[in-house]
C-alpha cells in the first residue's frame, strides 16, 4: 500500500476514533471488473484477526455489487470483532454493497454516495438460453416478473383465475422459453432476499422495530422500481426509513472522497478497457497487470490482481462487395489472461 493510502486510512480512525478496514472492487467494463465474491470472506477474517477485538469497526466500501449471499457472512463476522459496526460510503454502494450497508450500526455518507435497490437477477440451468450466445443463459430480474403480474392485477384489472391463468400461461410461452423451474428459482431468491435484509437490520446494536424493518424492506426489494435508481443520503434517511444513515462532516467527507480518489487512480475506475489502447502505442506485444479489488487497513494490505497478454495479429475478418463475401485480413488486439489472484 502506498503512503498517501495508508495516511489516509489513518486519518480517518483519528476522526472517527475506530479501526477502518477498506474494500474496493473495480467496476471497470471488459475483464478488469470485479464483484463482491464469497473469496473476501477469509481475507477479511484475516484483517480482523490482525486486527484483533477492538471498540469500532469502519468498512469503507466502494463497489457497485456482486454476490448476494456475502453480506450476512460478512457483517456477521466483522460483528464478532466490534461492539459497533459502520460502514463510509464514499461513492457507490450498489445491490448486494447496499445489503452490506444495510447491516451497519452507521452508515456514513456524503453528498456522493449512494446506495441502490438489491433486487437481484437470477441465472441458472433452467433460464431462458441467450439466442446470441447459446452458451449463456438470459438473466431473469426478479423484479422484472414481479412487475409483470402487478401490470396484470393492479393496472389491467385482471383479478378472476382463468384469466390470470392464461396471463401466467402466456408467460410461459414467451420465446425464448422460460422454464417452469426458473420461476421457482425468481420465488425463491426474492424471499431469501427480503430474508436476508431483514437479518441485517435486526442485527443493529439497536434493532429496529420491525414495522420500520419492513418498510425499508418493502422500498429496497420492490418499491423503487428499478436496479439503476441510485439512492442518496437525504433520500434514504427521511424517505426510505434508513435511520442508520449519518452524514459525514466536511473535514470527514474530504478524506473519505480522498481516498476514493486514490483507489480511483490506482485502479484506473472511470476508465475504458479497450485492447487497442491497453497494449500500448506502436507496441506489437505487452503484458499488463490489474488491481481489480482490495483489502487495506492501515496494517496490511491485499489485492486481487489480474495479468493479461496482449498481442497484435491478423484475423480474416468476412466482407461483403457486389462479387459476393470474401475474406479481408485485418490487423487486431488478440488478448488472454494468463493469472490471476489474491497477493
């Protein structure tokens, strides 16, 4: 970890009198993108246990989301550390980075942040193939189903059986197919999300009261609409019922947005991937290597790190004329990961 980093990280324990744990996850497109994933589970535990049992725990996060089945874990096990558990938001915190907020004592924001819905899109064997891609499945919102059958009842006026019978049938039958079983799995994965963020905030130091539980609840899973509605301090405090939400002070929110700035930099976030500039100016071959997500404190430092080969060559690339298609050799950025991991 660079000094500017680690200064960073330490001036802000001093102002908020706690031990700051960093987690940043590249949103960068193409193969330089990273989500939350079940691997941090053993470097954070790590860190806490360098660490050690102490008062605060802050977790600054920046991610724009990943794997819904890490929050519960990972707030639960940084909460056998500390008698109070925050997370500082210095930008975003989207989907499953909102669950995670969720299950703080705190939420530190700035007039950056933001937070955003966590209903999730499922994919499994039994979705829908991608007619593009035969090798993928099409994703399938849960809220997207949701909404279907809402336009149906509340907007169309369709309350009696058949009809709604034949609603569901027509749903079925959309082309690509949609598999029985994949409805299942959208049933399924929306109640262990409404399960899981119940969970995270019956697990404040001061609960909740479960009417507001659901109403934070009820607006994070289905009321906002949209996976793309960002959701920022004030909004979240006086109109979503987050009372955990907190707002930074000036001196606060200065180093918090630092330090973004310094990950920012680091990992190029804001940035497009694109091979033909990554491989360098007249360059006809080059390795590069990526930091794409990191654990930091002040102590100790870990990184996920990505090294890809780059390589000019010439593809046949098909080209129509008035003869007939032929085949035009073109220059182009061939590209291969060669490793990856957490250093």
């Amino acid at each position: 970890m660079n000094d500017n980093k680690k200064q960073l990280i330490q001036t802000i324990e001093r102002l908020r009198n706690s031990r700051v744990i960093t987690y940043v996850t590249s949103d960068r497109p193409g193969p330089v993108n990273a989500r939350v994933a079940m691997d941090i589970i053993p470097i954070i535990s790590k860190q806490l246990r360098q660490m050690g049992k102490t008062d605060n725990i802050d977790l600054f996060l920046y991610s724009a989301g990943g794997d819904t089945m890490v929050p519960w874990r990972l707030v639960s096990m940084i909460r056998e550390y500390c008698d109070k558990f925050s997370v500082l938001i210095p930008y975003k915190a989207h989907s499953a980075a909102s669950m995670i907020a969720l299950g703080a004592d705190e939420i530190v924001m700035s007039d950056l942040s933001e937070l955003s819905p966590i209903d999730p899109s499922t994919a499994n064997v039994f979705n829908p193939q991608d007619p593009k891609n035969p090798n993928n499945k099409i994703p399938i919102s849960v809220e997207d189903v949701m909404a279907y059958f809402d336009l149906a009842k509340n907007k169309f006026g369709i309350k009696n059986d058949e009809d709604l019978t034949k609603i569901f049938n027509k749903f079925m039958e959309a082309e690509p197919e949609i598999h029985p079983l994949s409805l299942g799995n959208v049933n399924r994965t929306h109640n262990l999300i409404r399960m899981l963020a119940k969970r995270l905030l019956k697990s404040h130091a001061s609960p909740m009261d479960d009417d507001e539980i659901e109403k934070v609840v009820d607006f994070f899973t289905e009321k906002l609409y949209s996976h793309q509605y960002f959701i920022g301090r004030k909004e979240a405090k006086e109109d979503l019922g987050v009372k955990a939400v907190i707002d930074a002070d000036e001196q606060l929110a200065k180093a918090m947005t630092q330090l973004y700035e310094a990950y920012a930099e680091e990992m190029k976030l804001g940035k497009v991937w694109n091979p033909e500039i990554e491989i360098g100016e007249n360059a006809m071959q080059n390795r590069k290597d990526y930091k794409i997500a990191s654990v930091e404190s002040a102590d100790l430092s870990n990184n996920f790190e990505l090294s890809i080969d780059f390589k000019k060559g010439q593809v046949n690339v098909p080209q129509q004329t008035p003869q007939g298609q032929i085949q035009v050799q073109q220059e182009q950025v061939m590209w291969k990961i060669i490793g990856q991991g957490w250093r």
